[in-house]
C-alpha cells in the first residue's frame, strides 16, 4: 500500500480498475489536510466535480461548505473530504456494489495514511459502506459508532437537504453533535485546541 497521499492519488488519477472510468472527465481523488482528525466520505462525484476534480463544488457541496462552516471546519483549514468511489456513475446514478469493492481499498489507504479521529458519513450509500450494511439515514442519523478507536456518524447528503429542507434542522444538530465529539476528543482541529 502507498504509505503517502500523493502517491495514492497518482496512482487513483490512473485507474482504469473499473467501468466508470470510461465516462469520467477527471478522478475526484478528495480534498483537504492531510493531518486532518476529521474525515467526511460522500458517495461518488457528480457533474461538477467530474469536470473539476473536486468532491462537493456543486450546488451540494456548497450546502456542505455552509453546513461545515457552522462548526468552524473548512475543507481549506481542517477536514479531509473524500467519496466511496472516484470517478462519477453515468447520470448520478448510485455506484453499484462492484463499482464500490473496486473502489473502496483507495479510500481504506486514504484513512490508513491520513488516520483520522473522526469519520462523517455523508448520506446512504457511505453509511451503509462504512458503519453498517442496514444503516437508515432517517432513524440513525447523528448516533455516533466506535470502531477500532474511529467515532463515525452518518449524517443526510447535502444533495438531500436540497431536495428535502425539512431534514435540515435535523443535520444541523448533527453538525452540532460533531463539534461536541471534536472538542471532545480531537487535538489540533480547532484553534483553541492547538494552544493546549
Ligand atoms: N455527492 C457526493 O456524494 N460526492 C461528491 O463529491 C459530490 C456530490
Ligand atoms: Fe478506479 Fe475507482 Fe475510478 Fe473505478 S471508480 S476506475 S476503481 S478510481
């Protein structure tokens, strides 16, 4: 395994190990710091961020940087943002499982190198990848899960909040239960702890 994020992404941005490499514009390999203790896994690229390589520019992603900068987390300062698989499903369609096992070991080494505190899941398709095959975002949302150390919660997907504003109460106390489980037991994620 690649022991640096660098060279996992170069060999991420060459990969043809499945078929959605064959519609993709750019590998949306992830974004952020790489010391991060705070780690958010989408599920796949869309439009925008097939064409700019980014995870979460579109309409989505702004919802997301909104909701990130409410608990003072910036993608830019001090969280990592990745997706379970790279490269975008042809008209947004859910990655298929197989599209998901191919694609889940770059994610693994990403957690394996940058090895955060924290694991939020953005939405369905990461939380039943992640925290349990069964997760339902509506009932489990917000609850926090430990495993090998690693707190994870699964939270609604932005693009969810778009379509459905009720539900926005509802991640907004989950960001809030977020910035309670960082200061309660992250070191270098907010400035105030930086100090200590
Ligand atoms: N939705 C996701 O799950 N990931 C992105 O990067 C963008 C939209
Ligand atoms: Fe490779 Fe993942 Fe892209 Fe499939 S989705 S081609 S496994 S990087």
């Amino acid at each position: 395994m690649e022991k640096n994020l660098e060279a996992l992404k170069q060999k991420a941005l060459a990969c043809t190990a499945c078929q959605l490499c064959q519609g993709r514009h750019n590998v949306v390999f992830g974004v952020g710091q790489p010391d991060a203790e705070v780690m958010f896994i989408g599920e796949g690229p869309g439009e925008n961020e097939d064409l700019q390589g980014e995870p979460f520019v579109g309409r989505g992603g702004q919802m997301l940087d909104r909701l990130l900068a409410v608990v003072d987390l910036d993608r830019n300062r001090n969280i990592y943002i990745a997706n379970i698989v790279k490269c975008r499903p042809p008209h947004n369609r859910d990655p298929l499982p197989q599209e998901q096992e191919c694609c889940i070991g770059y994610l693994r080494s990403q957690v394996a190198i940058i090895r955060p505190k924290i694991l939020v899941c953005l939405g369905r398709i990461a939380a039943c990848r992640i925290i349990s095959p069964d997760f339902r975002v509506t009932k489990q949302h917000g609850q926090w899960f430990v495993r090998s150390g690693v707190h994870m919660m699964g939270t609604y997907h932005p693009a969810s909040l778009l379509r459905n504003p009720r539900q926005k109460p509802e991640c907004f106390e989950d960001f809030l239960g977020l910035r309670d489980k960082i200061i309660e037991i992250c070191t270098h994620t907010y400035p105030q702890q930086q100090q200590r």
